[in-house]
C-alpha cells in the first residue's frame, strides 16, 4: 500500500481526499501545516505528497522534502485554488511534478491517483 500525506490547513479538504483516497488503497496521512508535514516526512517520506499552495510555508516544504534522502522519488502534487502561471511556475521550481485543482472531487481523484495506487 502506498502512502500519501495531505498536507493542507482545511479540515473539509483534507476529511474528502481521505475518503477518496483510502478508497484508492493508499494509506492516507494527514498534517495540518507545513511543520507538522516536515516532522511526518522526516519520520518517514510518503510516496505521494499533496501540498496546499496556500498554506504557510508550502514551498518551503516541496524544497525540504527534495533536500532529503529519497525526497526526488517522492510524486509531489501542488494543490491549487486557479490556474494561476506565477503560481505555478513558484510550485515547479521549489520541486512540484504536477498542479492539482481545488475543490477536487471523486473524478479528479481517482484519474489523477487511481493509476499509481499500487505499489511498485
């Protein structure tokens, strides 16, 4: 089973990835900011990252977790409200693969996770 961390400040976001997400057989971890996500990365890195590209510090953290030992086979999804360039390209560069819309829903997230569910 792959695990995968939300790292997002919405209980609502983070309470609908879950169920969808678990549903996918990930095992699904939550942290409600940016500290909380380093602390739970360093412990152990997840093989998916969500990011909020809203919350304090999210840049900081794609950055971190690049930094360390197995951080660039981590698939980091940046999590955004609009398609915004500027936005973007400050997620791409800190280390984001790809850019995930918010509010997502059962589609989006089952065409975007379904096909990486399974562990290599």
């Amino acid at each position: 089973m792959r695990r995968l961390m939300i790292a997002d400040d919405s209980a609502v976001i983070c309470k609908v990835a879950k169920r969808i997400l678990t549903g996918l057989d990930y095992l699904v971890i939550e942290a409600s900011n940016s500290g909380e996500a380093m602390i739970m990365c360093d412990a152990q890195l997840p093989d998916v990252l969500l990011v909020d590209a809203g919350m304090t510090g999210a840049l900081e953290l794609i950055s971190a977790v690049r930094q360390m030992e197995g951080g660039k086979d981590v698939r980091i999804h940046y999590l955004m409200i609009e398609k915004e360039f500027k936005q973007m390209m400050a997620g791409k560069r800190a280390g984001a693969d790809e850019f995930l819309l918010k509010p997502f829903d059962r589609r989006s997230l089952t065409e975007a996770f379904a096909p990486y569910a399974v562990a290599a």
